[in-house]
C-alpha cells in the first residue's frame, strides 16, 4: 500500500477527522502526517486549505496533490475514492 502525506494543523477539525477516517480503513491507509504550521514555506503554500492528500513524490515524478476529500466520506466510501484516485 501506498504512503500519504497529510497536509495538516493542530486544532483543524477536518484534519484531524480525516486523520482519523484514514485510520479506520481495512487495512488502515499509511500516512505521514506533516504540520503545516511548522514550516513558512508550507504554511503560505497551504495556508487554511487544509487537510490536502498528496502522493508523494517519487523517482518519477514530483508531489501529487489529490482532489480535495469530502468529509462525509467514510470506510467503503474513501476506500473506493482513494481507488479511483489510484492510491490503493
């Protein structure tokens, strides 16, 4: 399974929901989660648009950014949206 990153910030409900959501999953979803707030950088490139899913970036290719999550999605219904966006 594919590691995400989590582009996230202490006390955001909706991170911390998705956090969670991803945790859930069977098997859970590996991620790293990284604090937007602890780097200038990070935090003017994401500013309040958190939570952000991204891949990775590889030997491939550079850090791909997933489509914003819904938060009402949910088990069978992330793991379905993460499929479609090629990550499990």
């Amino acid at each position: 399974m594919q590691e995400l990153l989590l582009f996230s910030r202490q006390g955001c409900c909706l991170c911390e929901g998705l956090e969670e959501k991803l945790g859930a999953l069977d098997p859970p979803q590996l991620l790293q989660v990284i604090d937007v707030d602890t780097d200038p950088a990070l935090q003017g490139r994401y500013g309040l648009a958190v939570p952000v899913l991204a891949v990775p970036a590889g030997a491939d290719g550079p850090l791909r950014e997933l489509p914003r999550v819904s938060p009402r999605l949910a088990g069978a219904q992330l793991q379905a949206w993460l499929i479609k966006q090629g990550v499990r």
